[in-house]
C-alpha cells in the first residue's frame, strides 16, 4: 500500500486537475453545437464583399456540383457511371465529375483530398451508416435507374412510393452512405 501511496504523492496528477478545472472554468464549460435560431441568422450582418450586377442583383448561379467524400474513386466512378451513365468531364487522381445533363454535376472527391480543402477530414462511416447528404433526382421515367441500382446491390432505405409533396420515389444508400433518391412527378390532379 506505500508504494501506491507513493505513486500518488509523486504523480503530477495533484497539480494538473486542479490546473485544468482553472482552465475549464476561466474558459467556460465546453458547449453542445446547435444550427443558429432565425433571430441569430437574421441579426447577421451581410456580407459587404457580396459582388452585385449592374442591376443591384447577386450574380446569377451558373454551375452547380455536389460533391462526395468517397472512399475508393475508381469504385465510386464505376458505381455512378454504370447505374446513370453519366460522362465524365473531369477526371484527376483525386476527383473525378460527372456531367448530369442539366447544367450540374456530380463530383467524387478521395477522402484525402476532400480533407485537404476544407482542412478537416469528413467522418469515417460505419457499413450501414448513412452521410447527412441526399441527392434527389427526378426523371420522367426512372425504371431503368432503379433497376440498375438493384442490380448493383444498392441498399433499399425506402421503397418506391407516392410521396406527399407530388412525387413517387425510392430512396437508396451509395457504397459510401450518401443518400440517392430516385424519383418521378406525379401528374397534377387536373392532368390526369
């Protein structure tokens, strides 16, 4: 029992907690993060450098990509290529874009790369696990798309159904827990 005695007496365990509670304290209890309320985000100052056209308008958007965090390119390339048959427009070793057809694209980033321009690496996802990430996209006839994606093994989050907001769809996971939902118009009452 001396030599635990000991051990504790000579330990820096007596001078660094009651260091670090003075430190806790001094800088406040560590606090859970939360999305800003509507009066915190309408308080917010604009930003001055936001550049305006001629007309006093923000610049028209002409391009969009989402972007995913991927963990094999090569296989996630593969993956969306054979399910939408979407051409490549931009091929690196660490991203490859995919032209959507409609002004946007979709763009694979290697985990590493992705870490590199936002200089935190994205969570690393348990088989299973799902990102916060959706892309939803809608055609006028989606059947071959969604027997693809069977055939590719994708895992079934929802099936296909009408949905409340107007559309029927089903709703899938990537190999790398992004959300793909597959989806149609439904026609409008008077047009049926």
């Amino acid at each position: 029992m001396r030599r635990a005695d000991r051990a504790i007496r000579e330990s820096p365990l007596p001078i660094v907690i009651p260091a670090l509670l003075t430190v806790i304290v001094a800088c406040g209890a560590p606090q859970q993060l939360r999305p800003p309320t509507a009066s915190e985000v309408s308080a917010a100052p604009v930003a001055a450098s936001m550049p305006a056209t001629a007309g006093g308008h923000a610049p028209m958007l002409l391009h969009t990509t989402t972007i995913f965090a991927v963990g094999d390119l090569a296989y996630a390339t593969a993956y969306y290529r054979d399910v939408f048959a979407w051409p490549v427009q931009t091929d690196t070793p660490t991203f490859v874009e995919l032209a959507l057809g409609d002004g946007s694209s979709l763009g694979l980033y290697v985990r590493d790369g992705f870490a590199k321009n936002i200089g935190k690496a994205p969570a690393t996802l348990s088989y299973g696990d799902l990102t916060g990430t959706e892309l939803y996209l809608v055609f006028d006839d989606p059947t071959p798309y969604l027997e693809r994606l069977k055939a590719r093994g994708a895992r079934v989050l929802s099936p296909w159904s009408a949905r409340p907001w107007g559309d029927e769809a089903a709703y899938f996971a990537d190999p790398d827990g992004n959300v793909l939902a597959v989806a149609r118009r439904l026609p409008e009452p008077s047009e049926k």
